[in-house]
C-alpha cells in the first residue's frame, strides 16, 4: 500500500483516481491545485504524487521543482500532453515517471507500486555512526547547487544554473520571453513573428530560424553546454527546462 495525493483539477477524473486507487488498498487524498496539495502535505505523510501538468495557478512542472528541492516523494506526472519536450522537462524538474492521458487505471496502479517497491528499496541516506555532519554546511551545499536557468527581465540577461550568463538581443529578448513564460510548452511559429513585429508566419521567411542558431551558438560558447531550446516539430520552439524569471 502506498499513500497518494492525486492532483487534478478535472474533478470527475480526480474521483475516478481516488476511487480506483483506494479500490486497490491505497491510501489516497485528492487536490485540484498545488495549495491544495500543500494543505494536505501539512496533514498527512505521503509517498507518491500523481500530479497533472495543466494546473489552475502553479502548473505541474513548478510544483515539481519545488517539492524535489526538499522531498524524496514519489512524482508520476500525468499529462495529456504527449510531447518529447514535455517529458524532458518533466524528468529535469524531478519526475519518476511520466504518463500520458488518457491512461489506462491499471496502468497507472502498476507503476505506483513499481515506484513504491523502487523507493523502498533504496537505501536509507543517513551518515554512519562516525559521521557528524553540520547543519550550515547542508544549507550552503544546497543553495551553490541551483536547478534552473534565470531569465532576468530587466537587463535581457539568461543565466544558466552554473551562473554563467548572456546579454540578449532586441529579438532575442521577444523570443526568450515568449518561451520562458511557458517552460516545456511549445510556442507556435506564428505567435512568434508576431511578437517580432510581423504579420504571421511566412514559410519562406528563415530569419527567425537564423536567429536561433545564432542564440545557440552564442549559448554553446558561453555555457559549455546546450541552451535548452528545442525546435518541435510542425509547431514551433520550447524551452525544454525549469526555468524562474527575474522581474524588474
């Protein structure tokens, strides 16, 4: 038996989880938001999350992000967005397991106790007999080892979780802002050239194209790594990680 919350603010559908999840022995609470869920945190002890992408308030990915920076508990993400980026971003920000709707229920108990049997399984993460570990010294391991990238409003400035940073471009700018307001959510070629000032997407028009390999390649020297901008396919451009905005 494994203690769940489940949180989905399509209330019939949040029913039939709780209601088949507790057929089978579990323990389970349900929520339609994240305050909801930490309500609930604050009143009961639960193992695993099932947690809806497309959520009034906090989405998923952020409720994600926030409770692993904290927490072990188990995190299956179901979504009924099916795309690459989105489970990409779902794994970064801290999911276990990440599922599609609609989603067999059968399905989905099988991967809570596989996920329960998997946590139970891992070895406890305590210090030895000899071990005394300081508590200012956790404090500070956790606030150097930053989890996402930093969009800085004011200056047209992207920080990677290293720390490292590039200046953007006027156009730049309009396209980062598009994509890190809406992380893991693909945004439409044609949103994107009428944010630059053009009437709509015109297929023979490669500039915005141009511009992104130029972001990247600026992105490549200065990070030493890829910047997490995935092209999707037939739609547009995402930014495929967890990403936190600094407002002026």
């Amino acid at each position: 038996m494994a203690r769940i919350a489940v949180v989905e603010d399509e209330a019939p559908l949040r029913a039939d989880l709780v209601e088949y999840l507790s057929a089978c022995g579990h323990d389970v609470v349900g929520c339609a938001d994240g305050k909801e869920l930490d309500h609930a945190l604050d009143d009961h002890t639960v193992d695993i999350i099932i947690l809806d992408i497309n959520l009034p308030g906090e989405g998923g990915f952020s409720i994600a992000g926030r409770l692993r920076s904290h927490s072990e508990v188990g995190i299956i993400m179901l979504t009924a967005r099916g795309l690459n980026v989105d489970r990409v971003v779902g794994l970064e920000v801290g999911a276990d397991v990440y599922m599609v709707k609609p989603v067999e229920l059968r399905e989905l108990e099988a991967q809570v106790r596989t996920l329960a049997r998997r946590m139970r399984a891992a070895p406890p993460t305590q210090p030895g007999p000899d071990v005394r570990p300081a508590p200012e010294v956790v404090v500070t391991a956790t606030a150097a080892a930053p989890t996402e990238w930093i969009y800085d409003q004011l200056t047209w400035t992207l920080i990677s979780p290293e720390g490292k940073s590039i200046k953007l471009t006027g156009n730049e700018r309009v396209f980062v802002s598009l994509l890190v307001t809406r992380p893991g959510e693909p945004v439409s070629r044609d949103e994107i050239f009428k944010a630059l000032g053009k009437r709509g997407w015109d297929p023979a028009d490669r500039s915005v194209d141009s511009m992104v390999r130029r972001l990247r390649a600026k992105g490549d020297e200065a990070f030493d790594r890829p910047l997490p901008i995935e092209s999707v396919h037939s739609v547009g451009y995402a930014f495929a990680a967890p990403v936190g905005l600094r407002c002026p």
